[in-house]
C-alpha cells in the first residue's frame, strides 16, 4: 500500500519527540509548545489517516480525533495556569476539558468494540469474558487507587471525585478494549495500538492522582505517559488494518486459548486474592467491594462455564452429523446406512438395494476426479429425487450407492429399483461432458435374513450377479449364493492352478482365402482341472477378470505364446505361421506398465514385434482412456491391434479414428448367414469395404462351412478363421508348403 508504512515513521518520530520533550527546560514556554504540538499533530494525523484509508466506519475515528483535541484544549488552559497565572489550581477548568474528552473516547469505543447491533447480540461470549476482565480490573482499581483517593483526609469532596473519575474513566477505556480483544473479533495492529495507547493513559491518571493527592512531588515525568498515548492513538489511526478494525465476522464460536484461559483465571481469582492483602482485608469499604465484586464474578464464570457447555454439545453434535455424512453429495455414508438398517431390521421387514455405477473409472481416468466427482454428486440428486420421503440412499465409497426401504415388499422394492435404473437412461452432465453411465442394481428382502448385515451381504451379491449377466438389476435368491460359492471356490482354485502349471495354450489356425493355406494362429487358454477334466474359458476367465487373476494368467499366455512362435520360427522356417495372435483383457490395458509387461515377453522370447498381434474387444477400448494410450504404446513397439468381435461393440466405426487398428475381426454373428440374401450379407460387404478402404485387415471369424468360405471370398475377404478349417490344438499341422502372409 502507499501509505502503509506511515504509521512507523510516525511512532518512530513520536517516540524520539518524547525523548527531546524531556530535554526541555522544565515549566518553560517551548516545552509547553512541544506538549501541545504533540497532541494536536495526533488529532490532525487521526483525521489524515480517515482521509488515506476510507473507513466504512469513518464515525469512530472522527471521535476519536474530536477526544484528542479537546484533550489538547485542556493541555492549553493547564498551561496557561501554570505559566500566565503562576498557579496550579486542582481541580480547575482543565479538568472539565479532559473529562469531557472522555465520552468522546469512550462513545468511539463502543462503536468499534459492537461492530453493530448483529455483532453485539451473537457475540455472547466474548462480553462474558470482557465482564469478567473489567470487575477484576475494577477491584483492583477500587482497592489501590478509588479507596485510598476517597480515604484521603486532606482532600476535599471536588477534589476526591475528579481524582477518582480519571481512573474510572480509564476503567471503563480498557474494558471496553478488553470486550475488542477478547470478541470474536480477532484483534489487529491498529486495535493493539489502541490498547496500547490506552494501558499508556490509565498509568499516567493513576500515577497523577496518588502521586498529586499525597504527596507534593513534582508529576513532570507522567506526561511521558499522557504523550505516549498522544502517539499510540495516531499510530493506531494510520494503520491500514484501522479500516477493519472491530469488524471481522463472528462466527459464533470464539476460540479458547491458553492466554485467554490464563487471563480469565487470573481476573476470577482476583476477588479472594485481596483478602490475603493485610490492610485490604482490615478496611471493612474493602470487604464489601471484594464481596460485591466476587458475586458478579462467580455469575459471569457460571454464564461462561453454561456457555461452554453449550458449545461442547453444539460441537458434538455437529462432528456427529459430520462423522455421519458424505462429505462430496452430502448422503448418510456407510455409518449411517448400517445403524438406520439395524433400526429398521429390528422392527420390520426392509428391502436394500446396492448399486455401482458402470465405467466410473474411466470417467476418472478421461476427464479428472473433478468431472468424476460433480457425476456423483449428480447422480446422487437423481437418486434422491425418485425415491419415497421415507426411503434413505446412502454412498457406500467410491462409485457404490445403496438405499433402504423401509417395511415394503419385494414387489414394492422391485418399482424402487426399476424407477432407479430409469435415472440412468439420461446422459449425465458434467464437466461440460454428456456422459452415459449405466447402473449395476442388486436387491434383497430382509425375509429369512439372520441379521441386518446378511442383508447387505445378499444385495452385494445380487448386484454382481447383475453386473455379469449385464441386466439392469437382479433380485437375491437362493440360487445365487451358491453360484456366488462356486465362484469363489474357483477363484481359489484358478490360484492353485496358476501356481501348479494346469493351464495350457491351444492354437486355432487363421488361413488365407480361397487356399485354405496357414496365414497365423490364434493363442487360446486351456485350464486342465486334475478333477474336473476340461474347464471351458467361459467358467474361469470372468471369475479370473473378477478377482483379478486375469493379469496374472494374461502375462503368462503372452509370455508362453511368444516363447512358442519364437520356437516356431527357429524349428520351421518358412512353414511357421507368421504371426501369433493374443487376447488381451480391458483388465490388463488398464494396469499401469503394461506395455512394459508385453516388451518384456518379446525381448525374451527373441520374437519380433511385428509378428505379434493383440486381439482387444471394442468395450475394453470404448471409453478411452488408461487403455486406449496402452493401445498406442503397444503399436509404437511394432506390435499389431486387432479388433475382435468387430461390430457388436458400442461404437464400432467411432475407434476407427482413434483406436490404433490394423485388423477387423469381423464377428461370427455376420459369418453364420453369409449365404443368405439380406442384412447379413450387406453388413459383412460393408465391413470389408471399410477395412479396404482404412488399409486394414480383415478376418471372418465363425467360418464353419465352404459355403461361407466361399461366399466370404466373393465379398472380397482375404482371411478367415473357424472350425471348418481347423479347431483350437497344442500343435497345429504347419504341412509343408510355406505360410501366407498376413499383413
């Protein structure tokens, strides 16, 4: 700021000026001049300082300003008894200028300390504990200043009451701060200048009226004090942070430190204390004072104590509502859904439904957890809005919302689930993206349930059921739980068997059209059970990509399917297929280094990139992200990208332009009616017409009879694969002519 450093070049100067005051002739004209000059430069740097830092509450500062000057008055005709008249009369009409400045400070004060009629009626607190502060302080004064003055015997009625009345207005200047610095107001540079000034006021009055009333010594040196105050009041005017004084926001909470305990104590203890003072406990105006001022002091720490109980409570219930809330949608969490279910369970029959939501990882991984988490938050509305007042929703973590229904049946719990799963037919909008998310829903009945928890536990597994078989929802039933422990009894089972070598690699011969010649194979998993004898891949692989095995089981059939073309290429020559291809999960494209994990089997093996090709599914791409950039890692090591399945993903023609692609595997559901006329044939003619026209290669997939080879050769295919020319073996028959190229 321009101005902010103002006010030191003022205290400093200020400072040094009452260091040079001292160097005057005592009782002369220029130290007089000097006195004054100080206090109306004080006054004059006050109303400067509204001026430079536009107050919103310029009023204060005005009267503030207007207390100094009349002060300065004051100053003005004391001197003029002491130096014109040779006389220092006490009191005099000097004394009715500087009490009269004093409701001009002290009606600042109050404006600066309320801070408005709404700070003052919340702010409780903080004037308890400026009450507390300004009775102990006023014992102290009563006890060592009002009393003693009062007690005087050579001091006339006049004189005892103005002797009296500067104290008591100093009293009631720090109180008043005490109520600024111990508000919920925090305090700044200017109000501790202001303190400061104030503490400077009170010593030099107190000073000058024991000293004055008892004794004859001259007081010169007390206007270091009056002069102090003179040039704290300015310095405190010229702080910027004046502009904010006594206006910080309250909260309603004021937080206890160990000062402010240390300051409160010390004020509460004050009362007994002075009756261990000898001539305090004696004097009989004294006791009365003590027990006057010990009262007050014990209502107002009880009022604070009550207060603080208060805000204990108000806290904790607070952090209990906290600790039973999401922080993000602002839903019970899991806490809360548990103890609301047990309630629920214990007096009726409620049905759960557990739900996740499908592709939230890749939204994360896409467009950032900022995008991710205003979806939630979104959905989480969605959710709220369909579901019966009674009803609670709740998020588990993560993507995993459930909802309790109260006492309904499993009727009524099935319309709950079908108006969420409506919820998600709309495209989400956030992050300036319309994004489609889809729903897993799982529900259960609390029927035959031995526990609140066996709820929960059944929904969970209905919702899985749900999300494998793709349906919108699934209701528990008994049947699932026993598939459930089949499945993790082979999931525990596919662990032994990786350990223990049962799996095996056959390969299905890819050929060229119409020769019928090896062009490459396709590498497929086996799982040789010791008991169970032959295990299809459609039992194993999804409960593999489940529990997560199948990243495990997946760089093995790679590093097993290279180290084979490898041997291959090394034994045949000529005769061994040119490529090997390798499926590859969604699962395995989203681990981090997986790239790594594919150089490293053909760094091994010793087989060249370009004749391995990784086989994706269009879902496992879809949504972009971590897999799509391990996709193009892959193709920048010179390995293939074949789409399997191609055409009955959800946006087929779409990954052409971003997929890194260099075959189509045209799916077996356009092979099985190639002969026939109609919509079949015209998507097949289609497909091969796009994969000509993009460069890339294309293979029918399914091809079980000539008919379809054949047929597939006229639409102008080049490549093909199916039982007709060859089923899934360990060894293929390579026969002897040479391998066709592939790409």
């Amino acid at each position: 700021m321009r101005f902010g450093g103002l006010w030191r070049w003022w205290l400093a100067v200020g400072v040094l000026s009452i260091g040079g005051y001292f160097l005057l002739p005592d009782h002369s004209l220029p130290r007089s001049i000097a006195y004054n000059l100080t206090g109306f430069i004080s006054s004059v740097l006050i109303l400067l300082a509204v001026r430079l830092h536009k107050p919103q509450r310029r009023n204060i500062w005005i009267w503030f300003a207007v207390g100094q000057l009349i002060w300065v008055v004051g100053d003005v005709v004391f001197d003029y008894y002491r130096l014109a008249l040779d006389e220092e009369p006490y009191p005099s009409l000097a004394d009715v200028f500087y009490l009269f400045a004093y409701p001009m400070m002290i009606f600042g004060l109050i404006l600066l300390v309320r801070g408005g009629q709404r700070l003052a009626r919340r702010d409780v607190a903080g004037l308890i504990d400026a009450g507390i502060v300004g009775t102990g302080l006023g014992l102290v004064f009563w006890v060592f200043v009002m009393e003693p003055i009062a007690a005087g015997t050579s001091a006339s009625l006049l004189e005892q009451a103005v002797s009296d009345a500067y104290p008591a207005m100093d009293a009631v200047m720090l109180a008043l701060l005490a109520r600024l610095f111990l508000g919920s107001a925090k305090p700044t540079m200017s109000s501790r200048l202001l303190g400061g000034a104030a503490l400077a006021l009170l010593a030099a009055d107190v000073a000058f009226s024991v000293i004055s009333l008892h004794t004859d010594y001259d007081v010169g040196f007390i206007d270091a004090g009056w002069l102090l105050s003179y040039v704290l009041w300015a310095a405190a005017a010229l702080h910027p942070s004046m502009r904010t004084t006594g206006e910080a926001p309250v909260t309603g909470t004021i937080h206890v430190g160990r000062r402010r305990l240390w300051l409160l104590g010390a004020c509460s203890l004050i009362a007994p204390a002075m009756l261990l003072v000898p001539d305090v406990a004696a004097n009989g105006r004294d006791r009365i004072a003590i027990a006057f001022s010990a009262g007050i002091l014990f209502l107002l720490v009880v009022l604070r104590m009550s207060g603080f109980v208060a805000e204990v409570q108000r806290q904790s219930g607070q952090l209990q509502e906290l600790a039973m809330r999401d922080d993000l949608t602002g839903l019970a969490n899991r806490r809360r859904f548990e103890e609301a279910l047990r309630a629920e369970f214990a007096t009726g029959l409620p049905q759960v439904a557990l739900f996740d939501l499908n592709g939230f990882k890749d939204v994360n991984d896409r467009f950032g957890h900022a995008v991710g988490d205003e979806l939630l938050t979104i959905v989480a509305s969605r959710i709220t809005s369909v579901l019966r007042p009674d009803a609670m929703v709740a998020r588990m973590g993560g993507d995993e919302f459930a909802v309790l229904i109260p006492n309904a049946s499993d009727r009524a719990g099935d319309a709950v689930v079908r108006r969420l799963a409506a919820t998600f037919h709309a495209p989400v909008h956030a992050g300036q993206q319309d994004l489609l998310v889809g729903a897993s829903i799982g529900i259960a009945g609390a029927e035959g349930a031995d526990g609140p928890m066996e709820v929960l536990r059944r929904a969970d597994v209905a919702m899985y059921e749900a999300k494998g078989t793709g349906k919108p929802f699934h209701r528990f039933t008994t049947e699932l739980d026993q598939h459930s422990t089949e499945q993790a009894r082979l999931g525990a089972e596919l662990r032994a068997a990786l350990d223990a070598d049962q799996f095996q690699l056959v390969y299905q011969p890819i050929v060229s059209l119409p020769t019928g010649s090896l062009a490459s194979v396709e590498a497929l998993v086996r799982w040789v059970h010791p008991e169970r004898g032959w295990v299809s891949p459609a039992e194993f692989v999804p409960v593999a990509e489940q529990n997560g095995l199948i990243v495990e089981l997946g760089a093995w059939i790679l590093r097993t399917a290279c180290t084979q073309a490898a041997d291959w290429r090394a034994r045949l020559g000529t005769r061994a297929p040119a490529r090997v291809n390798v499926n590859v999960s969604a699962r395995q494209l989203a681990e981090p280094g997986f790239a790594d994990v594919v150089s490293a089997a053909l760094a091994d093996s010793g087989l060249p990139p370009s004749c391995l090709v990784v086989e994706v599914t269009e879902t496992a791409v879809f949504e972009g992200g971590r897999a799509l950039e391990t996709l193009h890692e892959l193709h920048a090591l010179g390995v293939l990208v074949a789409l399997d399945d191609f055409g009955t993903g959800h946006s087929s023609l779409g990954l052409l332009q971003t997929v890194p692609v260099d075959v189509l595997k045209v799916d077996k559901s356009f092979v099985d009616n190639i002969t026939m006329a109609g919509r079949h044939a015209v998507i097949a003619t289609a497909l091969i017409n796009v994969s000509t026209g993009l460069g890339l290669t294309a293979v029918a997939e399914g091809v079980e009879t000539a008919e379809q080879a054949a047929e597939l050769h006229r639409l102008g295919y080049r490549l093909a694969q199916g039982y007709h020319f060859g089923k899934p073996v360990a060894e293929p028959d390579f026969g002897t002519a040479e391998v066709t190229a592939v790409v």
